[in-house]
C-alpha cells in the first residue's frame, strides 16, 4: 500500500497542535473568491454562469430581471434562469477548507469511525479523521489501493493554501463507462476520439477507443490550453479598459455640455422675466430632446463595455484558481465550458469611441437667444 510506507511507525500523538489563531484571518480573506459573489455566503449550490461568474442557486432564484447576470447583466441562456453548470471546483474548495478549518480549530478531533477515540490521521481519499486502531483496520481494508493517509499534527502545520493543492493531487477520476465508475474503476486513459477518460478494461475490451493518451497528459494539456487563452484576454483586456475609460470621459463630456447650456439658457431668460418664459421652458425641452439620445447611448455601451471588463476579470479569477486548486475531474468537466465562455470573449471587439453619439447642434437653440 502506497500509503502504508509513511504511517509505519504509526501516528505520533504526543506533537503538541499548532495554534490556529494566526492562521484563520489569511484563511478567510485569501478565499474570498469560492464564495457567491452577489450574498458573499458559502453556499453547496453554486452555479457557473456563461459570462463565468458565480452565484448561489439562492441568488439566482431570486434574481430580477430573471434571465440576466447580476453582475455583469449579460444574459443567462436557460429560460428559467438558472445554469445547468455546477462551479465543482469553488464547491470542493469549500468542503476541503472546512476540513482544515476544522483541523486548525480543534485540538481534539473524534475519530469518524469508532467516534471514541482520538483521531490521529486524516484519509483523504475517504475523507475522514481516523485514529491509530481504525487507521490500522483502513490500511488492511484498502490494502491494495493507495489511499493517502496523513497525520493530524502534520496537517495542522501546513497553511490553507499547501492544505488545498496537497488534497487536490488524490487521483480520483472515475472511468466514463456506465457502471464503472459505481465499481470504483479509476480512470488513467484518456481517448481523443470519444474524448472520455477510460479505465484499462475499457481499452483492452473496446477497439473503438483510439488515439489513447494518457489522463494526466490530458488535463495538462486542458490547464496549458486555458492559461493560453486567459493570457490573450489579459492582452486584449487593455483595448477594453481603454475604451472604458473613453467612455467615461465622453459621458461626463455630454453632461457638461447638457448642464453649460442649460445654465446659459436661464441666465439669459432670466433678463428678460417673465415675457419670455415660455421660450425659457421651448429652449430648455430643446436642449434635453438633442442631448439625452447621445448620452443614453454611451451610459449604454459604457454598462455593456463594464459587463465585457467584468467577465473577463472573473475569466482570469477562475482560470488562475483552477491551476492552483482544481482536481483532476474538475478539469475535465468544467474546462469545455470554461473554454467555450473565453472564445466567445476573445470574439468580442472593442467599440471605436469615435462612432459614439456626438451632442447635438445647438445652433437653433442659439439663433434664437440671439435673436432675443
């Protein structure tokens, strides 16, 4: 058993534990990411939208107008609002850095088993505390398997961050074919023609199944491809940032321009009371006809220009945490959909600050003061 080798001594509980203290600040503010990003809450329920954000099934229920990303407001394909994309890796995160959190807070963790006794190592592969008598019973159980056992006090020493990319390299990706995965048959081929992860049975048995690689290569391949494509997003996120930033400009511009004339018109009317009121109130709806198409239209291409930058930044926020953190499965099933989201924004192109509405010509509205 791989991981009899470093357990033969058995468990050492006489290490003192680590104090926690310092440690659950970093915790809490470095994982700030695996959260809703509308409630902030920790939730089982988090869905991964086509623009790649990532909000609770809560929020998503009551989300209004239904059909549109809170965040970023591009619209969310399925009729009901609700993606069918689970975001596994920011739910797996979850569930392991509750484990540590446990391990950090308690200096006396029950065994999961006998619930008696002291628990001494952690399973990651079955996910549970067990103390030197079950440990012993799991190794003859699992005695042909390589679980990964590891010990309490030696966890407790580590920081979040080595905690989550240890217990991400267990190899726990199941074999495609139905039944096999029910069977515990681990997946280590990976075919390009079906494009499945198999296990050796299924390749030995099944002649259809070709080219093979190997998984490992696969997912390596599939982090290589998505840190490619956020790396040209990062290039092209310049030209959008830019454009923002223009636009911005262009909208204080236009309520500048809105507001002098406007200010003009009263000053003079003003002079002339109450004779040429209604000429005040003819010029000043004059104003407002010719300027406020302009300005809807780039507080418009500003709002859909914001919602592009906002995608893009939560593209490169999930693609750098699935290098650090996403498991082996989390790579095959999410990276299709990942991949899809960052082509459909690499398509998208800036738009020229130059073609936006200009203000309107006011040359009536200042004929006819002069004329005044």
């Amino acid at each position: 058993d791989g991981a009899a080798a470093p357990m033969e001594t058995g468990p050492q509980t006489g290490t003192p534990p680590c104090s926690p203290s310092s440690q659950q600040p970093a915790v809490k503010d470095d994982f700030q990411f695996i959260l809703c990003e509308r409630c902030r809450q920790e939730s089982p329920d988090l869905k991964l939208l086509t623009c790649l954000h990532t909000l609770c099934l809560n929020c998503l229920s009551e989300n209004k107008p239904i059909g549109q990303c809170p965040i970023c407001r591009m619209a969310i394909p399925q009729a009901s609002g609700i993606p069918d994309m689970d975001n596994m890796l920011f739910t797996n995160l979850q569930t392991r850095l509750n484990i540590y959190k446990k391990l950090s807070n308690s200096s006396g963790l029950s065994c999961s088993r006998c619930r008696s006794e002291t628990a001494a190592v952690w399973c990651s592969e079955c996910e549970e505390f067990l103390c030197t008598k079950c440990f012993e019973d799991h190794q003859w159980f699992f005695k042909k398997r390589s679980h990964e056992a590891r010990r309490v006090e030696e966890l407790r020493a580590e920081s979040a961050h080595q905690f989550l990319e240890d217990t991400r390299k267990s190899y726990n990706l199941f074999c495609s074919s139905p039944g096999h995965a029910d069977q515990g048959h681990i997946s280590t081929i990976y075919c390009r023609k079906c494009e499945k992860p198999l296990c050796c049975l299924c390749v030995l048995l099944d002649s259809q199944h070709a080219p093979f690689c190997d998984i490992r290569s696969e997912t390596q391949r599939r982090q290589e491809e998505l840190g490619i494509m956020s790396q040209e997003l990062k290039q092209k996120r310049s030209s959008f940032e830019a454009t923002y930033v223009a636009l911005q400009d262009e909208a204080v511009r236009l309520e500048q321009v809105q507001q002098e004339m406007r200010e003009l018109i009263r000053q003079r009317v003003e002079q002339l009371v109450r004779l040429i009121r209604q000429e005040e109130e003819e010029l000043l709806g004059l104003v407002e006809a010719q300027q406020e198409q302009g300005r809807q239209e780039v507080v418009r291409e500003l709002q859909r220009v914001e919602g592009v930058l906002r995608r893009m930044e939560a593209g490169e926020r999930l693609v750098e945490k699935m290098g650090l953190y996403a498991t082996e499965q989390e790579v095959m099933d999410m990276q299709p959909f990942i991949k899809d989201s960052l082509e459909q924004l690499q398509q998208l192109r800036p738009p020229v600050t130059g073609d936006q509405a200009q203000p309107g010509d006011l040359a009536e509205c200042r004929a006819r003061l002069q004329a005044l």
